[in-house]
C-alpha cells in the first residue's frame, strides 16, 4: 500500500525547494557527483597546502589572505553575472573548488588561532 500524495501547500512547495537547493550537487550521473566532490576536496587540499606554501614564502599574512580574498571574489562576480539558472559542470566544480577553499581556509586560521 503506497502513502497518500501530499497536499500542494505553501510550506510542502518550501520544503521541495530547499531539498532541491541543498541536494542538486547530488544529482545527476555518477561521473558528475564523483566531479563535484573531487572539486570540493581539491579545494580543501588546495587551501590546506597553498596557504602554508604562501606563507612560507611570501611570510606576509594579509596579502595572502587577500590575495585568496580577491580570488575568491573574482569567481563569485563572474559566477553572479554569466550564470543562468542551471549552472554548468564547469560552474559547479568552480562553487565547489570555491567552497572547499573556503572552508580550508577558515579550519587553517582556527588552527593557527587567529
């Protein structure tokens, strides 16, 4: 015996959407999830590592948090203003290289205790 549907009310059209905003990464082949987490992890890996070597280098904390800053920001305006609805492939693995930057970054400067 199948449940009954549920009623098209106002607060089961927001529950859709939110599940469609927070789970539409996932969709799609398996080529393309396996993509978009690689690109997430790439980004983390990428801050973890990048970060530490600009630092040993360069040695100036707040350029390279800026320079990190502008790029970051760079894909964001670019993203904001080319994008249509549906991203592409090449959108979502920019956001996600983005956000696993990101967050990389944020877990680096808790580590560090700044």
């Amino acid at each position: 015996m199948t449940p009954p549907p549920f009623q098209a009310t106002r607060f089961e059209r927001l529950q859709r959407q939110l599940a469609d905003l927070l789970f539409a990464g996932l969709r799609g082949s398996w080529r393309r999830r396996s993509l978009v987490l690689l690109a997430l992890l790439v980004g983390f890996y990428g801050a973890q590592n990048l970060t530490a070597l600009w630092l040993e280098r360069i040695g100036l904390r707040p350029v390279v948090a800026l320079v990190v800053l502008l790029l970051v920001e760079l894909v964001v305006r670019l993203r904001t203003r080319l994008v249509a609805e549906r991203p592409a492939l090449v959108w979502l693995l920019l956001d996600n290289l983005r956000l696993g930057l990101v967050y990389g970054l944020v877990l680096e400067a808790f580590k560090l205790g700044s």
